[in-house]
C-alpha cells in the first residue's frame, strides 16, 4: 500500500530522541530543558506519523496491512516482519498518544535524572509500537520482553518509598510468565521451522495435547500481563510505586499487551486449546470481575483503589476474548482501548493531586471542589466513563462484551454485570470522598486548580472519551473485517477439529 | 613415522606461537624487570598475530600422525580464545602495576596458557589432550598465585593446584581405562571401537564417566564446581577475566570435541550426564549467587550458570547443538569482558574495591559506566534487545528440537532466578543512594574494553546474522 516503511519509522523514530539526549551536553538546567522538548517533539511526531495509520487505513481488508518483510536472521529463518491489521491498529495509535502525554503530565514533577526518564520513555514507546506491530514471534517476543527494562528502570528509579520492592516484583513476575512463552515460541517454530505469524497462522496445525501445552505456556505470560486473578499481584504494588506516567502507561498500554497477546496468538493458533480452556478464562475473569472490585472498596490509596478497578476492567475484557463472537472481540477491543484512555486519565488525576500533596492517599482529600472546580469537572468526568456512563467510551466495550457473552453463557454475562454494578460503587465511594463534602483540612485550604498545562494534557483526552461513547464506529469499523476473520476462523477450526473427531 | 611438510603448516599458528614465547622469555631474562612494557605488549601482538594466522591461509586437516586436529570448529575456538587472552593481558597491566607485581613472567604465562588450549582445543588423542590440557593448567595455576604477597591470591593458586590436580587424575585414569577397553589413544580409534560393539562395556563406560568428570571440572560445571568462587574470588581480577572467558572456553572446546568426537557413540550414555550436570549448574549458578556480596563471587556463580546454558547446548548433541555452544560462548565472552573491565575500574581512593555494594549510585557518580554495567546485566539476565537473549534464544531452540523438555523448563525458570541477581546490581547502581563515589577512571584500556563491549551487546540485535553464520559454519565441522 505504501511504498515507505511507515511502521518501520513510528517504531524507530523515537530513538531519534534518545540519541539527542544522550548527546547533548551542557548546564544540568540546559540539559533537561533539551531532554523534555526533544522527548516531547519526537513523540508528538510520532503520534501525528501514526495518524497517517488511520487516515491510510484500508478498512475492508481483514488481513495485514503496511507489511515489511525482511531477512534478519536467515540462519534461523526469523524474519523482521512488521504489520498492522484491525485489531493491532488502535493499540499502535493508543501507545503513540499516550506516550506524549506522559512526557507533558511529567514536565514539572520530574526533577531528577530527568535526561535519563525522558530516554527510558523513548525506549518504551519503540518497544510497544514495535510490539503491537511485530509480525515474527521472534521479533514479537524482542519488543515484548524490551519493555521490561524501560519500565523497571522507570519504577525503580522514580517510584515511591517502596520502589525497588515494586519493580523486582514486577520485573521476575512477568519475566517468569514471558520465558514460559519463549519456549512455546520455540517450540512453534521447530514445528514450522519459520517464526513467521502469518504463516503460522495459516499452517500451524497441532495436536490437541500440545496445543493444551503451548496455550499454558501463551497463558503463563498473557495471563500476568493482563493480569488476571490470581496473578494479578504485582498490579497493584506497581501501580503505587510507579511515578504518574509509569502508571499511566502501565495501565494504558502495558496491560493491552496481554490482551493483544491472547488475540493476536493464543486464540488463532491454537483453537482448540483456547475452545477447551475457556471456561477456566471465564471462571478467573469472573472472580477478577467480583473480587478485585470488592477489594477496590476496602483500598485506602487512590491508585491502589485504581489499579483494582484495572483488574476487574480488564476481566471483562479477557471473558469477551474469549466468548469468540463478533460483539464480544469488537467489545473486548474496545474496552481495551477505552481502558487505556480512561484509566490512564485517571491515573493522570491522582497525579495532578501527587504533584501538589505528595501523596495519593484517600483520606488526605476532600471537598476539593471548592477549590478546585476544573479538576472536579475532569476527574467526574473520567469516573463516569469508567463506570460506564452511556454516552463515554466504557459503555460501549462494556455492552457489547455482555451482549455477546450473553448469547453464549448468560451466567458468565449476569456474573459479569454485578461486576459493573460494584465498580459503579466504589468509584463513586472515592469521588465522593475526594471531591464532595466541606474543605475542612488546613493543608488543602490553599490548593490549586489545574495549570494550563494539565488542562492540556487531559484536553485530548477528554475529546477521545466523548468520541469514543458518542461514535464508535469510527473504532469499531477498522476493527470489524479482522474481528469477523479471526472468529470466522476459530468457528471453522473448532468445526473441523470436531468432524476429525467424529470421523472412525 | 613420516612428519611431513603438512604437520608444520597445520599447526603454523600454534608454532609461531611458542617461538614467539620462547625469544620474548629469553629476552625478558636477559634484560630483567625492565622488558616488562616491551614483553606485555609483543605478546599481545603475538596472540593477535597467532589469530591472524589461523585463518591467513585458511587449512583443515590432521597432523602428527593424528595427534592433532584442525577443522572450522577448533579454528573458531581458537580465535576466540586468542581475542580473549589478548584483552586479558592489555586489561591487566594498571591492575598489576598499582599492586607493584608487574612482571614481565606474566604476559608470558598467559601466552603459556593459551598455547596449550589451542593444543587442547585441538587435540585428536587423549596423549595429546592431556599434553595440552596440562600445559594449560599448570600455567594458570601459577598465575593465580601470581601476587605473591596476598593470601587469598596464593590460597586459590594452591586450591586450584590441588583440586585441578586431581581433576587430571581423574581425567587419566578415565583415558587409561578407555584406552585399555578400545585399544587405543587417538579417537579415531576410540570411535572405531566403540562402533565396532566395545560401547557396551561396563569399562568403557566407566572410562566416559571419569573423563567428563574430569572435564566437568575444568569448565566449572556441578558437581564439579566447588574450586570456582573461592578462585575466582582469591585471584587477581585481571587473571579471572582470563579463567572466567579464555579458560572457560577452551575448556568447554575441548569438551564438545571429546564427546561430540570418539565418544560420539555412547551419546546416549553421556547424554544423561551432561543433562543433569547443565540443570545442576543451571540452578546452583542461579541460587548460589543470590546473597553474594563480593561480585568476582557472584561472576563465578554467574559463569556456572552460563556453563549450565552451554552444556544444555552440547546435550543436545545436533548440529543446532554445537551452533549454539559457539553462538553462546561467543556472545559470552564479549559479555564478560565487558563486566571485568568494569571492575577492574572499581576503584576508592586508589585502592580496588569489588564489593557490589560499592557501586552504590554509580548512575550519578560515573553515568556511562553505569549504563555500560546496566547493558551487560540485562543481557546475562538474558533480557531482549540484548545479545545475551540471542545466545540464550539459540541454546533453547537447540533443546527443545532435541526434545530435552523439561531441563529447557528448569532452564528457563533458572534463568529467572538468575536475573534477579543481576537486577540487584542495576538496583545498587541505580536506585540506591549514591556511597562515596568510586574513582574517576581516566582514560584506559579497560574503559575502552568495557564499552566497545557494551556497544556490541547492545546492537547485536541489528544483526544476529554473521554470529550465526560463523556458528553454522563451525558446527560444520563436526558434522560434515
């Protein structure tokens, strides 16, 4: 379609920034004022190149777009292979955006090492649009594991008092699923001799007992990243140590790399296993659904309380996954990437009151609406939507994911619906904790509104969320030839796996 | 028996090698301490030249009579070990002259030492393996001992004297009874037996477990291990970064040679071995080191560990097997280099200081050390984009095509553990709060080893390629 290796650019085009920041020199003050306008330039440009993505977007097509193929090592016969379809597209545009906004909402509260933060940024977002894009297990596995230096250095080095505890536990949590599914990549690629994706879509072709093995070993890692119950651990410890933007991208994007996972590899490639093992994806989801937001009530720290909610949230994603019909993938789709606007503007929210107070715990605050009307205008804002006002993007992923599961299993949808009902609590329980109710402590009586710059950092944001509840489309039609695909697909390897069995 | 004109061409590096020796040893004798420059810096060349002339006229073949073999395999083997002996000698110099024990014995030495691993490296006789196994290690022995006035130092030469001896006693009698139950000496023979029926002979057999016992010794591989730490701790660290990386991987050579060669036979029986040797390594170099707080101590960990990935490698006896023992050692070798140079510019007030906890906000202190440190430790960890990940990558693809499922599962979860060491020392460097800071290090030698090395860790990724292909091509030889 294009002649230029546009993919190729918005994966690499950030370390464009980092080489400018690793060579420039100077005044300490110089130096980081060059860092921050230089992270800041190349990761808009990167976001406006990504835009070309949408605009250029061949909607029709089910298959993979903007392909480049080239030889990396012909040894192995690993290929760098890059390419986008329908459900990889808004995942790329989701990291490109958000990285951008991470650098703005970080401008004043990063005052050490900030040349440092502004290349582990960088690093990060080659290593997630790289991820989303990857073609090649190989080349997959590459960005999916890179990520993981970037964002211990992150937690690690800007987090809070009990940083080094966070980052360990996130950094051997997720490396532990990921080296499972390095072998299942192995073992994939001795079967075929090519780590190519699209290849193995089409002729990987095992049997059930090894399928039953590999999905284990996919579901080791996707499972963690998600993360599911009862791995989900290290969520909520990350969350609370990690600096404002370390959250944000965490729960932005980070988390969609499990799902993205389960889409792009588990459920194609190994059908049958995912057929078998559906249920206990629904049964994990369900108890995330239910008990993560039950324990989001009883949560003293705001991000905790937030990190939770990530939990439960991204449990109705992995049950409308796995459903396998046309409503509940597009649902899961979109819930995803409602997810990763919404819960990173709230994560972006307790960092405006981070910024100010130093701390995101709930008792802290209250009645900050006299104070602070913009602010209490934003973060309602982003409440709703991540409750699933109608009207704001989490109602559309949330319908769609309990439409389709209900056609299939109405327990699973009903369990799932009480899930929504508790998050409606709870986020209302913290909004009115922090927002509503009279100013009487001493310390918040001279507390700020939101500067010009935060407004502008959560502008773009808001704009999303409305579009996003007022007109799906504009997100769903990408998605729908390549969800239809991949369900049409499943159908027929699940049917054909049938008759094998039945045939003498 | 006829030693033809071929016999010397062959084993020309090798020759040279110790000519050169032998006239820069009269010549330091001759002149006293003062050669010591002069001698550091032509025996460098020499093992450089050597290099060159492995492969400046490229030839195979064997000579003397079959003692001596040369292939693609031993050739790559062999420059490897040169390059790494060369680096060692060039990053000893300050260490040596600030202690005031630079002499000019020790170039000599290491040169001593290489020559014999290129004899072992290319060694078609249990004769002339142990000729050049020996040569090797009563070299290395010596120049563990080598600052003779501190007592660790002294302690590992004579820990290492000791238990290396009886690890060669072990490897002789294993050689005699393989020799008394197949008739002869030169592989070709032993293999010849072995296929011929004598493989199923309690002796033979036996002969095979001592020999790898032997041999498990000399790369440091559990149960075999025990000299390790203690060694590579006591001894000077100019000299553990050659045990750590030359030593290591001639040995390892010469390993892959003796199995994958006479013993080819009985892979069945030594498979079983070298399997459970590669877990046991693969797990004592992972949770040994995980309180050790001296990081010569927790290299000697980490390179059993890496010993475990190698072995794993060699287990699984196919070409993909061997292409990923060198692929492996290779990456190695830059690795440890590069984290040896860092610590040979771990200094405090002019005294060398090894204690992990020394490194203590290094990130501030000496930015592009710490990133050259961060680099290395993410790629033992074995973390993508790194080089570190490649070799790992290769060794378990190896594995799993062998079908040894489950040690590349204890691998993989070893290897886990093992990071986390490797995470604490980023930690130490970048979380913690700066300590008093290390010395500057002026320009070095070292400081440019450490980060030549970490530049090609980190940009192996852009092209894994020509490693591959130099793997492929040297499996070749043991496969052709």
């Amino acid at each position: 379609m294009s002649s230029w290796p546009i993919l190729s650019l918005i994966t690499f085009l950030p370390l464009v920034g980092v080489f400018f920041c690793l060579v420039v020199n100077g005044p300490k003050e110089a130096v980081d004022r060059n860092c921050r306008s230089a992270a800041l330039l190349t990761s808009v440009v990167t976001f406006l190149i990504s835009l070309l993505l949408w605009a250029r977007f061949d909607v029709t097509k089910a298959g993979f777009q903007f392909e480049v193929k080239l030889d990396w090592v012909p040894a192995l016969n690993i290929g760098y292979h890059m390419g986008i379809d329908g459900i990889s597209l808004f995942f790329v545009l989701l990291s490109t955006l958000l990285t951008p906004i991470c650098i703005l909402s970080s401008w004043d509260a990063v005052r050490v090492r900030v040349k440092e933060y502004m290349i582990a940024f960088l690093v990060l977002e080659t290593f997630m649009v790289g991820m989303f894009c990857a073609l090649d297990l190989a080349l997959f596995y590459v960005f999916f594991e890179g990520v993981l230096i970037p964002m211990f250095l992150i937690i690690g080095i800007w987090g809070g008092d009990r940083r080094v505890y966070a980052a360990f536990k996130f950094f051997l949590y997720t490396l532990l699923g990921s080296v499972l599914m390095l072998l299942a990549i192995i073992t994939i690629y001795w079967q075929l001799g090519t780590t190519d994706i699209p290849t193995a879509m089409e002729k990987l072709n095992l049997p059930f007992i090894w399928q039953c093995w590999l999905f284990l070993a996919f579901f080791a890692s996707f499972a963690v990243k998600v993360p599911m119950w009862p791995v989900h651990t290290w969520l909520p410890d990350a969350h609370v140590e990690a600096p404002t933007a370390g959250s944000v991208i965490l729960a932005g994007v980070l988390l969609k790399m499990g799902g993205y996972g389960f889409l792009r590899l588990s459920i194609p490639l190994l059908p049958e296993a995912t057929q078998y093992f559906a249920p206990l994806i629904f049964g994990l989801s369900v108890v995330a659904v239910i008990y993560t937001s039950l324990v989001a009530l009883v949560q003293e720290d705001m991000k905790k309380l937030i990190a939770y909610s990530s939990v439960a949230h991204m449990g109705i994603v992995t049950i409308g996954a796995f459903i396998l019909n046309m409503q509940s993938v597009q649902g899961s789709l979109f819930q995803m990437l409602s997810h990763g606007v919404v819960s990173a503007a709230l994560f972006l929210c307790v960092g405006v009151l981070y910024d100010r107070m130093h701390t995101h715990e709930i008792a802290v605050f209250g009645g900050l609406v006299h104070r602070m009307p913009r602010y209490a205008f934003v973060f309602m804002f982003f409440t709703l939507a991540s409750i699933g006002l109608p009207g704001l993007s989490g109602f559309i992923g949330e319908f769609l994911v309990l439409l389709g599961t209900f056609k299939v299993n109405t327990w699973v949808a009903f369990l799932a619906a009480t899930g929504l009902f508790l998050g409606a609590a709870y986020a209302l329980w913290l909004y009115r904790k922090i927002i509503f109710g009279e100013l009487t402590k001493n310390s918040l009586k001279a507390i700020l509104d939101m500067n010009r710059r935060e407004v502008v950092v959560f502008l773009p944001l808001v704009l999303i969320t409305l579009w996003m509840g007022i007109y799906p489309n504009s997100f769903l039609d990408p998605m729908a030839a390549t969800v239809d695909k991949l369900v049409g697909d499943y159908q027929s390897a699940i049917k054909l796996a049938h008759t094998a069995s039945l045939a003498p | 028996m006829m030693l033809g004109l071929e016999s010397w061409t062959l084993a020309r590096p090798e020759l040279f090698l110790a000519a050169a020796t032998a006239l820069l040893l009269i010549y330091g004798v001759v002149r006293g301490e003062v050669a010591t420059p002069f001698v550091s810096i032509a025996t460098t060349l020499a093992l450089l030249v050597t290099a060159v002339l492995l492969f400046v006229p490229y030839r195979e073949g064997t000579a003397f009579a079959s003692l001596f073999i040369v292939d693609r395999l031993t050739t790559t083997m062999k420059a490897l070990v040169l390059v790494g002996s060369a680096i060692a000698i060039l990053m000893s110099r300050a260490y040596f002259e600030r202690i005031k024990a630079w002499r000019f014995e020790y170039p000599l030495l290491v040169a001593l030492a290489t020559l014999g691993m290129m004899l072992m490296i290319s060694a078609n006789d249990l004769m002339s393996l142990y000729v050049g196994l020996e040569l090797q290690s009563l070299a290395l022995y010596v120049i563990a001992a080598f600052q003779r006035d501190s007592i660790r130092s002294t302690e590992a030469g004579v820990k290492y004297f000791v238990l290396g001896s009886v690890a060669s006693g072990m490897l002789l009698f294993g050689a005699s009874l393989v020799y008394g139950f197949c008739g002869g000496t030169a592989f070709v023979q032993i293999s010849r037996a072995l296929i011929e029926g004598r493989g199923g002979e309690l002796g033979v057999i036996i002969g095979l477990v001592f020999v790898v016992a032997g041999l498990a010794f000399k790369v440091s591989a559990v149960p075999f291990h025990m000299w390790t730490p203690d060694v590579y701790e006591g001894a000077p660290t100019p000299v553990t970064a050659l045990f750590a990386v030359a030593a290591k991987i001639a040995a390892m050579s010469l390993m892959v040679s003796v199995l994958m060669g006479p013993f080819k036979p009985l892979f069945v029986q030594w498979q079983q071995i070298v399997v459970v040797a590669s877990v046991l390594s693969m797990g004592l170099g992972a949770f040994a080191a995980l309180r050790q707080q001296n990081f010569k101590r927790l290299m000697a960990y980490s390179s059993i560990g890496n010993v475990g990935y190698v072995l794993l490698g060699l287990a699984s006896g196919s070409e993909k097997g061997i292409q990923s023992v060198v692929f492996y050692l290779a990456i190695y070798l830059v690795m440890t280099m590069g984290v040896f140079a860092v610590i040979l510019m771990m200094k405090r007030r002019n005294v060398m200081v090894e204690n992990i906890a020394d490194l203590a906000g290094l990130a501030r202190s000496e930015p592009m050390m710490a990133i050259a440190l961060l680099i290395f430790m993410f790629s033992l960890a074995g973390i993508p984009p790194l080089a570190g990940f490649w070799g790992k990558l290769y060794i378990f693809i190896a594995a799993v095509e062998a079908r040894l499922y489950v040690p590349a599962v204890l691998g993989v979860l070893a290897s886990v553990v093992a990071s986390y060491y490797y995470l604490r020392i980023v930690k130490v460097m970048y979380f913690d709060e700066p300590a008093e800071a290390l010395d500057r290090p002026a320009f070095s030698i070292n400081r440019a080893v450490a980060f030549a090395a970490a530049i090609l860790v980190a940009v192996f990724s852009l092209a894994p390629q020509p490693l591959s292909l130099v793997a492929a091509a040297a499996a070749k030889g043991l496969f052709p």
